[in-house]
C-alpha cells in the first residue's frame, strides 16, 4: 500500500494527462464539500474575499481576493487531498471585522509578519517571520480582526490523518511529528523553515507539478521541524543570560545599518568575543552564522522594499547593502528563486 494525503491507492491509477486532470479538478474545487474547504471558506468571505481566478495570477489552487470595498490582499491555499493544504495570506481591512467558524482537529504551523503575532498570544516585538505551530481542536472559533493592521502570513495545516501518512513517509511515530510541531512556539525553529516556508509562498509552480511541489515541501518542513526536535530532546543547549545578551546586541548592530553590513569582526569586538564563540552561539540560538542571520534578515527587507516601494533595483540594492545591483540580483535570485523585478511583479499581482 502507497500512503497517499488523499488517503487513496495511486499505484494503479490510470495514466492521464496532469495539467488536464488540474483543470478538471479546479473547476469543481469551489463548493466541492472537502473538510479542508469548510476551515478556510467561511472565514475568507467573512472577511471580504471574493473568489478569483488563481491561474490569472500566476497560482494554481484556490484565491481568494478582498474586497476593494473593504480593504486590500489576498488568500490563497492548495489542498493536497482532503487532508492537508499549504497557503498564504496577506491583507489589510479598512476597519475592524472578524470571522466565526468551527475549527477542526489539526495540526498547523506558519511562518507569522509582525502584526499576526498579537493574535497569537506570544511576544509582540518578535520579527516578522516568527515561526509558531498549533495544535487545534474541533470548537467554534471567533476572532475579531483590526482595521489597518497588515495581517500576513504563510502556513502548512495538516489534518490527522494527514499528519498519519506524514509521519510514515518521515518512518517517525505520529506523536513525535505532533510534539515537534507544539514546540515552535515563536522563539526558535529550524533554520531553515522560515526560507523553505518562504519558497512555499514565493514559488510559481505549473499545473502539471504543483501537487508535486507542494507536497515535497510539506514533507521537506515536517523532516526538518523533527530533526530539530530530536536534536534538542538529545543535547539541549541552555545558554547563559550573557550569551543571550550578546547575540541580541549582534543582531541589532547587524539590523539596523543594513545599508552597511556589519562585519564579523565588528560584531566580536561589540559582544567582546572571539568568532569561533559567537558563531557557536549564533548556531545554537539562531541555526546560522552571524553573516548568514545578515544575509536573511537582508533579503527580507529586500522583499519588503520590492513589495511595498517604487524604489529602483539600484536604490533597493544600496539598502540593504550591495553596491552593484548585479551583485543584489543574483544573491536575491539565489536566496527567493526569482529575479527580484519578477518577484515584484508576482508579490504585486497578489495585492491587487
């Protein structure tokens, strides 16, 4: 037996051509009864989303677009099955609003900007994509949303049985996926699931291979979120006040002149240690080195900038610290999977 997220056999399927099967299945995605349809529906129209063709925007799956009336963004999701979908959300209402409905028994996790983490119960003055997991249980669920608060974020929901046949393909019992999700609680990940999760949402994949993608992508992120849970379960690494002190005081010095990145050297000197010290600490606490902290923290505000701005390449380049916009364009192109005028031109289409 093949486990499967749509919980049926695939080895004896019949063959037939992917991008038509898609396109047969987009066109009764909409009102088709899935579990995983009735979690995100109902709270989207709430909140003013109106349906939209995905294709037209370069999406394969489901989106949803806010009302102009109301405010401005999207929402977007691709189920897998009717078990597990990715997706990705971004908008700002106009004035208060909020949504009911009843969530189900899942296991969720996401990469948060700043103005969702009120709603989170943790830390307001965490950085944006700060990673939390949940584990939710069937209830009726209401949340009032504030006017003027850009509310983003990019998310991985699995239902149980999902969770099931992720864990199989991980050869890990269910428990300790689950437990691994529950520990990501705002103040430390896996390294590297805030850029994978960003690839989720940045990514433009065909019809013919977006399951494909998508689903390696869960699965990719389930790996790593219990890699690093059993990590820390083996050698769990308490650090000093002192240590925790001295990489808050590098990572501002590397935040806030990013227009002039801070050496490692420079940073050793304003936490008075020695670099093979501060790049352990950074390791421990961070999952990187101090310049590879720097390099994330700058693509963000590049993709921020591209977003949000009309600033030039050249200017958006000088900003976070290149001096060649060739030199910007290919580290971006390395680190987000597109060149940054094409990643400007994808983020805007999803905000209109």
């Amino acid at each position: 037996m093949l486990a499967s997220f749509g919980g049926t056999e695939r080895r004896n399927a019949p063959m037939r051509n992917p991008a038509e099967n898609f396109k047969n299945r987009a066109e009764t995605d909409r009102g088709a009864g899935r579990a995983i349809d009735t979690l995100f529906e109902p709270q989207v129209r709430q909140l003013g989303g109106v349906p939209a063709d995905a294709a037209e925007h370069g999406r394969q799956g489901l989106l949803w677009l806010i009302d102009p009336a109301i405010g401005m963004g999207s929402f977007w999701y691709f189920p897998i099955g009717d078990r597990l979908a990715v997706g990705a959300f971004d908008f700002t209402l106009r004035e208060e609003g909020g949504f009911f409905c009843d969530a189900a028994d899942c296991f969720y996790f996401g990469s948060y900007n700043q103005g969702m983490l009120p709603y989170l119960g943790i830390d307001a003055t965490l950085p944006d994509r700060t990673v939390v997991g949940h584990a939710w249980k069937h209830a009726p669920y209401h949340q009032r949303v504030q006017g003027g608060a850009r509310l983003g974020e990019t998310f991985v929901m699995l239902l149980p049985e999902a969770l099931r046949d992720v864990s199989l393909r991980l050869h890990c019992d269910p428990v300790v996926l689950s437990s691994a999700i529950t520990a990501l609680d705002g103040t430390s990940c896996p390294a590297r699931l805030p850029s994978l999760l960003d690839d989720m949402r940045q990514a433009r994949p065909s019809a013919v291979v977006a399951e494909a993608f998508y689903e390696s992508k869960v699965v990719e992120a389930c790996a790593l979120i219990v890699d690093w849970r059993l990590a820390c379960g083996r050698a769990p690494i308490a650090l000093s006040a002192d240590d925790v002190a001295a990489v808050a005081v590098a990572q501002h010095l590397i935040q806030q002149d990013l227009a002039r990145p801070a050496t490692t050297e420079e940073l050793c000197r304003a936490t008075c240690m020695g670099t093979s010290k501060l790049i352990e600490l950074f390791r421990l606490s961070c999952g990187m080195t101090p310049q590879e902290y720097a390099r994330d923290v700058r693509m963000h505000h590049a993709c921020e900038l591209l977003e949000t701005t009309d600033l030039s390449l050249a200017e958006i380049a000088a900003r976070v610290g290149y001096s060649r916009q060739g030199s910007f364009s290919e580290a971006f192109r390395a680190r987000c999977g597109l060149p940054p005028r094409e990643w400007r031109a994808s983020a805007r289409a999803l905000r209109r």
